[in-house]
C-alpha cells in the first residue's frame, strides 16, 4: 500500500485487488490489499536443535516429575478424577506413572477443525496448518495519538473490528485488551456479544469460573443457531488454560478445561515457563518442567473426554537476569518453542507458540523480536500462534499500530508458505524468457513477465518501497504513523459481518437475561 495514506476522514476506496490472487476487505467502505482469508500451511521441514537422545532425556525428565516429585492440583474435582484413575494422590499432589500418562496422550487427535458461526472460517488445528490469533489479554493499550492507559471498551471493540478485518488473523482470541471499565461480573457478557457480532471467527472462552465458561459455550451455541446436540458433536470454539508454573495448577484453570472438553471443545495447555525465574535457567531445564506441566493437564482430560481436542502450547523464555523482567524474542525463547515442536510431534499434539515481544512502543525491538517469534513458530512446526498481532511490553500493551505491523509480517509468512515462491516447473524455471532477454536486454517489458508481474511478488499493507527521496516529499511518514492511519480508517469504515437477525436477538436476550441475573460472582 503506498506511504501517503489518505486522511482518515477521506478512506480510499479501489475496486483493484491485491497481489497474488488477492482480494480487498469487502465487508468494509475502506478497501486495502491484503492477501485472501486461508489456513495456511507450513511447507517448510521444522527445525530441530535436539537430536534423538536430546528428546529422549527431555520426555525422561518430564516423566520423572511426573512420577516422582508430582504436580499440584488445587482442584477438588481433579483430585478426585486422578484417585480414580490410580494415580497417586496425597493431599494436592499428584504422581502419575508414565505408562498412564502415555497411554491418555494417545487418546488426543493429532489435529482437529474448529467450525465458528461462520463455516467459510473453519479452521484446521494439526499437521501443516498455521493459524494466527490476535493479541489477547494485555490490561492497558497505547496508540500514537492518545499514548497508554487502561483498556476500555471501546479500545476492546477497535481490536475486535482489526480482528475482522485482516484475512490472515484466522482466531478472535482472548480480550485483545481488558476492559477495566466494565464490571468484571458482567465483562465476559458485553465482551462475547461484541466478539460474537462484530466477527465471524472462530472465538475463545476463558476459564475464569463456571459461569463464564457456561456463558460463552451457550452464546457460542446461539450465535451458531445450534442445537446443543449439535454444539457437542464437533469444535465450535476452544479455551486456554496455563499452569501456575512451577509445578501447579489453579481451580479455574481445570475446571474451565474440564468444562470445555466434556463437551467436546478444544483446550490448549500452555505452561508459562521463564527460565530463571518459574522454571530452571537452562532451556532443556525449562522444557522439560514445561512438557511435564502440560501431560498432566492433558492427561486429566483425556481420562475424562477420551479423544477431546487438545494442543500442547509452549511459552517457555528467559529473564532478563538483571532486573528479573520476562524477556521475548530472545535466541533462548527461539530455541525453547524449536525444542517444544520437537517435543509436540514425538507425543503427537498439535503445537501452541506466541508472536511476542518486550519492547514498549512499535519501533524496530518491537519488530525484531516479534520476527523473531514468529519465525521461531514456523520453524517448530507450530498449528496456533497466539498474540500474533497487537503486543507489547511483555503482554502488558495491546497496540492498533503493532497490530497492523503485525499483520504485514503475518502476510509476508503466508506468502513465504504458497506454493509459488519455491515451485520449479518449466516456466517456473523461464529458460524461453532467458533466451528472449539473452545478455542485452532486460525483463521488465518481456511475455514472461507480463504474464505474471500482477501476482508475481508480495504487496505490502503498510511498507513503503519508495526511494529516500520519494518517501521525504511526500513527508516522510515512518511505519507507525502509516500503520496508525491504516488502523484508524478500517475502524472507521468497519462494517460488521452479517448475522442471522434472530439469533442476535436471541443472544441479546440471553446476555439481558445473565445481566439480570447477576452474571459471574466475583466477590468471595
């Protein structure tokens, strides 16, 4: 897209389609090139740090802590479940033997599809595919024209319209912001109804209590026209849930996963594990605790759902050792999610990883370690990566400009992915072109690539390919201020997908009706 956005009361508006077999976002009176909606797949062979033995050590140490010094449930019902699966149980420690751990791993699919509202969204979780999820719950957001604060609604409701809007955000994830100025009791309500109607996505509930568990899944139902039965009977949306690392897990956490998977919904397990702080400093240290964490969740699970969907997430990284802060994009959190792929496909799971960053504003550590990140994804083979677009500051930002940066990277993986870049067939090869242009000439005006040129190369969203001096006559507009006037104009124009007007009504009425209600405790 060229440097010189219009102003935001001004959208642009072209009929020309992006590069590549291309489409414009039509859902919206503003219209920029962005590749088409698909679930990409990665053609790439993962990268893999550990050798044979390097596996077999790190799937050793997991099943020792497994077995030998144990998790810690601080869930009655889990407690309950694993006695009565024979593991050991003595107070809120669990020891399980790995031949059971094993055995319930077995029982997860290696991958699954997850079918929103809207079909054309389903996406596929496990062998090669790769989905991107918007940036989720950070408390504060900032923008180049207000700064930080808190999130607020309205900030929640932006996010949600980008969310939309770009094809290669295939996943409505968590709160992309909190929104503080809601009443916790009822935010789940107000911030699913949103997500609900102003996408069509596949869609997260978090495991935040029963009510908000038992909320989201019927409004999911609703939104979806389905009968329960219906709802039961395949993935409609999912939940994550992170251990309390080390070597614990919360009451909400499982009783949302345990929610989740009784009705055939998936649940990702993701220990957060920093190196140095909640996990040992070496990083086959910090994977080893990570891998052990999420068995025993899984294994839970899979006692209790036999076949429920589940993925094995890893957010393993270091701290910054001076000052203790958790640090992403390092080669260190590279390596973790590399050796976490590896682990995944030896038990069989499809694989969570993260688009993050430390840096505090979008400027270049921003970008490097989200490159970083997100790179260090496609090459551990990762199904799922989480805070895809929109971080910042270690989790604790959500950011419009981010997130439009993001989504270029986002594209320009996804172009990296298709088939064309790397194909080798005889006019991929152009020996005809090479003997028309011979030694002399050039290939700008010749057949070949007047064939091609429209759909040969990437298009950017928010890059400028100008020269210097083109770029400084036209006011030399640097990549935030680009990205901020793409996310002002597409949340100005945004239109929302269409939907059934009787199922909004009825969901307006369940959400009136929970409100009434009183909707999730939150005084204890």
């Amino acid at each position: 897209m060229p440097m010189d956005q219009p102003a935001p009361d001004r959208p642009r508006r072209t009929g020309r389609s992006g590069g590549r077999g291309g489409n414009t976002r039509r859902s919206s009176g503003f219209r920029f090139e962005q590749m088409p909606w698909r679930v990409p797949l990665n053609p790439d062979r993962p990268t893999e740090p550990l050798d044979e033995a390097g596996v077999q050590a790190i799937h050793a140490g997991a099943m020792h802590i497994l077995s030998e010094i144990g998790i810690e449930f601080l869930n009655d019902e889990a407690l309950m479940l694993f006695a009565q699966a024979g593991c050991r149980v003595d107070g809120r420690n669990v020891r399980m033997d790995a031949d059971f751990v094993m055995e319930m791993v077995r029982k997860a699919p290696a991958s699954f599809t997850i079918t929103p509202r809207n079909p054309d969204r389903a996406i596929t979780i496990g062998g090669r595919h790769m989905v991107f999820v918007n940036v989720s719950s950070p408390p504060n957001v900032w923008d180049l024209e207000n700064g930080k604060r808190p999130g607020d609604f309205a900030a929640f409701c932006d996010f949600m319209k980008l969310t939309q809007a770009f094809n290669c955000i295939h996943i409505a994830g968590g709160y992309p912001v909190e929104p503080v100025d809601i009443h916790p009791a009822v935010r789940h309500l107000d911030c699913l109804f949103e997500k609900l109607t102003l996408t069509d996505k596949v869609c997260h509930a978090y495991s935040l209590g029963r009510e908000r568990v038992e909320d989201v899944m019927e409004m999911v139902r609703i939104a979806g026209g389905l009968s329960h039965a219906e709802f039961d009977a395949t993935p409609r949306m999912y939940t994550n849930i992170n251990s309390t690392s080390p070597l614990k897990h919360d009451f909400p956490m499982i009783d949302g996963a345990l929610r989740l998977a009784r009705r055939g919904q998936p649940v990702v397990v993701t220990p957060f594990t920093l190196a140095g702080a909640m996990a040992p400093v070496t990083m086959a240290g910090a994977v080893t605790l990570s891998v052990a964490e999420a068995l025993a969740a899984i294994a839970l699970l899979q006692y209790v759902a036999p076949g429920c969907p589940v993925a094995f997430g890893t957010f393993t990284s270091n701290v910054d050792m001076r000052s203790g802060a958790p640090a992403f994009g390092t080669p260190e959190y590279m390596r973790a999610t590399q050796m976490s792929g590896q682990m995944a496909r030896f038990y069989g799971l499809p694989l969570r990883a993260s688009g993050v960053c430390t840096a505090n504003a979008p400027d270049g550590q921003a970008m490097w370690e989200t490159a970083n990140s997100l790179w260090s994804a496609v090459q551990s083979g990762a199904n799922i990566v989480y805070h895809a677009a929109g971080w910042l500051e270690g989790g604790l930002i959500a950011s419009p400009e981010k997130f439009v940066m993001d989504c270029e990277l986002l594209q320009m993986i996804q172009r990296y992915f298709e088939p064309a870049t790397h194909a080798t067939g005889p006019g991929d090869i152009a020996l005809d072109a090479v003997a028309e242009v011979g030694a002399h000439g050039h290939y700008f005006g010749c057949g070949h690539t007047r064939e091609r040129y429209a759909d040969a190369f990437y298009s950017p969203i928010a890059s400028d390919w100008r020269n210097f001096e083109a770029w400084a006559a036209d006011g030399a507009v640097e990549a935030p201020e680009r990205a901020h006037r793409i996310a002002r104009q597409i949340v100005a124009a945004f239109e929302p997908p269409p939907m059934d007007p009787a199922r909004r009504e009825e969901l307006q009425a369940f959400v009136a009706r929970r409100k009434a209600e009183g909707g999730a405790p939150t005084d204890f």
